[in-house]
C-alpha cells in the first residue's frame, strides 16, 4: 500500500514542472486597453501582448514570481517525497522486527503448550495423591517408631544409674601449656595413657604414657603431628582414636586413627557451627564427650534459643544415633560433660569465679533439673576452657588458666522408682 504513493508523488512534481502550468499573463478586457495598443495573434490564444511597456514590465515580474512559487513547490514536494521514503525505510524495519517477535511469541507458545501437556500427563489422579500422602504418613510413623526402639535399646544396652552428687576434691597435677586448651585420659578398657593438646587452634598432640609420667616429665611425650588443625578444646581419644573439630570448618568432625595419623572418617553435626557451645568459651563450637554410654557431642543451635544439644554418635561409623534438644542455656556456660547419659553444664561469670552445675538433662527422663541442687565446684576463683569426663575412675579432667587440674566426683544412684516411670 504503501508502494503506491511514490509514483503519485512523483506524477505530482511533474505537473508542476510541465509547460501546462507555465505563468501566462491574464488577458485584459478591451475596455481597459485601447484598441489600438494591442496586438494579438490569432495563432497564440493562450498568451496576451501588451504594447505598453509598463503592462510587458508587471508581466515579466509576475512571470518571474510563478516561476519562484513553482521551485518552491517543487522543492517542498522533493522533501515531502524524501521523508515519506525515510518513513516507509522505518516501517519496514519495524515490520521485519513485528515479524520477529511474532515469530519468538509463537515459538513459546507452542513451547508453554507442550510443557502443559507434559504435566497434564504427569500429574497424578487425586487417588494416587491420597495413597502417596498415607504412604508418607506411614514412613513418617516408621521412623519415630524407630528412633524410640533406638532410645529403648540405648537405655537396655547400658544398664547405668549413676548420678552426680557432689564435686569433691580438687587436684592440680601439673601448669603448663597456654591458658586454654585439652587433657585427658582414654577412657578405653586397660588404657592409662594422657593427652595433651595446648591452645585452641593447632595440630600437634602429645601422649603420655601415664598421669604419673605427665606430672613427673619421667618420660619424653609421643608427638604426633595431626593431618589438620583443630579448633577450639572440645577434643576425646576413645579406642586409640582421636575425635576433634576441623579447624575452619563450622560443624565438621574427624576420626583420626593415631597409629598411623591418618583420618579414617568425617562427618557432619547438623545445626552446629553457628554459635559457640558455651558463650565463656567462644572458641568451642563442638565438644566430644565420652562417658558409660559412649561418643557424645554437644553443641548449640541458635534455632532453639542458643540452648545445647546433645547427639549420640556411633564411635566406629561416626553415624548419629539420636538427638536431644536440652533446656540447658550456653550462655554463661564454661563447659559440660555427660554421665550415663545425663549432661551437667557447669556455669561461671566473665571475670572468673566459683564455677557451678546448674543445670542437667537426663535423656531417660529419671531425674530433672529443677528438682537438682545447685552443684559447687571447690574453692577456686578461675575458669574453665575444657571439662572431660573419665568414666572408669570417676573423675574430672579440668583445664583451669594453664593448669591442668582433676577434679573428684561422688555420685550415687538414681531413685529407681523415678527411673523406671521415665
């Protein structure tokens, strides 16, 4: 359509340059122009002499005028046809770029209906969609089923009553090292040997043979140089095993076989990693355990008010084997530790002071912490930057301010009418 314009244009401009349009003076009338003056021929009718020269000079002006008005016209016309060929180059454009884009809609389109079709056939009919919700009801059933078989077994397996009475006499054995850091004794049937980690972040472990050889330095300690550092304090040797937080890593655990130093497992603590497990010991976020029940972790997790969480570990697969979520806070919390399965977290201030076990949680539910006295550690003003319980002798393994201390604890056991109704 809009081809048809420029011959139409162009018939135009032209007309305007043919002689049909040429300026042609008007004829006058007789009685304006004596007879005599004019000379007319028949063979012009379309033009008109003037004898006088005052009507041949205003004749050659308006000629002269209609030929400007003519080049004007024809000029206007030259651009007016310049710019509607300009503007028929755009629509073209702007056509090819329609037809583009129409072209892209129905390429998705077709797209959008295959994609419709596809999950028209994939989804499932109301029937199926009842018979997989009763099947997830079901699973999720099975597996609360499963871990209480699971607390059942770990209560059957381990026939422990044993309850904290008293924090008794207190031992310092040795000061060396830096103010914070680790040790203990393996708690492994026969074992005596005593380990040694300074400073929260470092990978290298010394062995002892015995306390005795610890304190007297009557022998030279067994180096070891771990394949990663650890961070914080929260270490156990179980079995010949060293179990400790990799250091940059939020919630990561490694089994290090110390024969032969190399790592033989990993894993992760879910939820871990986020805050420290106790808030005067910021440099711990994970602390392994290990008393009459076996591995333990305790950690905080900020999804439930920063509150510690106890999960009990498999010690050969590091597989976790159940979870506790505790009410004990870890703010202004020092350390804790586990016996038969019952966590005492023992509390201090920021400036040092008498440490105290405030608050306990037995997963057999056989004794609670509001019905506990406030336990007292003896008469020392300091803190504590790691606790480690040793199950056979009884016996606390403290890191106070550089020293390494052991405390001794009473216990006695739980009233068995409260533990067989939990």
């Amino acid at each position: 359509m809009y081809a048809a314009v420029l011959p139409l244009l162009t018939v135009i401009a032209r007309l305007l340059q043919a002689e049909h349009f040429t300026c042609m003076c008007v004829r006058l009338e007789k009685e304006d122009i004596p007879s005599h003056s004019l000379l007319c021929s028949p063979a012009r009718p379309r033009q008109v002499c003037f004898m006088k020269a005052s009507t041949d000079q205003w004749c050659k002006e308006r000629v002269i005028q209609c030929e400007q008005n003519t080049a004007s016209v024809t000029q206007r016309m030259y651009d007016i046809s310049s710019e509607v060929r300009g503007q028929l180059s755009t629509v073209d454009v702007l056509r090819s770029e329609v037809k583009v884009q129409m072209d892209s809609v129905s390429t998705r389109v077709d797209r959008v209906e295959r994609e419709l079709e596809y999950l028209e056939n994939k989804i499932p009919a109301q029937s199926n969609i009842e018979i997989e919700e009763a099947l997830l009801e079901q699973q999720v059933n099975d597996a609360r089923v499963e871990q209480l078989k699971k607390k059942a077994k770990l209560r059957l397996e381990n026939d422990c009553n044993t309850a904290l009475s008293a924090v008794k006499s207190l031992k310092i054995v040795k000061k060396a090292g830096d103010s914070s850091g680790s040790w203990f004794r393996d708690p492994s049937k026969g074992s005596a040997k005593v380990y040694f980690l300074s400073g929260f972040r470092n990978n290298t472990l010394l062995e002892y043979v015995s306390v005795k050889s610890f304190t007297q330095g009557s022998q030279l300690a067994k180096v070891f140089q771990l394949p990663f550092y650890w961070q914080g304090t929260g270490h156990i040797v179980y079995n010949g095993f060293l179990y400790y937080h990799k250091a940059d890593t939020p919630n990561q655990i490694l089994k290090v076989h110390l024969s032969n130093g190399t790592v033989t497992d990993s894993m992760l603590i879910p939820g871990a990693g986020r805050l420290p497990s106790y808030s005067l010991n910021p440099n711990t976020y994970l602390d392994l355990a290990v008393d009459e029940l076996g591995l333990w972790v305790i950690h905080a997790d900020a999804e439930y008010g920063g509150n510690l969480v106890i999960t009990k570990l498999d010690k050969d697969s590091l597989a976790v084997e159940y979870t506790w979520d505790t009410l004990c806070r870890s703010r202004d919390a020092e350390g804790a530790f586990l016996m038969c399965g019952t966590l005492y977290v023992v509390y201090n201030s920021h400036y040092g002071g008498r440490s105290t076990v405030q608050c306990l949680y037995d997963i057999h539910d056989s004794i609670h912490s509001e019905e506990s006295p406030v336990l007292f550690f003896p008469k020392r003003y300091t803190s504590h930057s790691s606790l480690h319980y040793h199950p056979k002798d009884k016996q606390l393994y403290a890191w106070d301010d550089g020293y390494q201390t052991i405390y001794k604890l009473e216990t006695h056991a739980k009233d068995p009418v409260t533990a067989a109704s939990g």
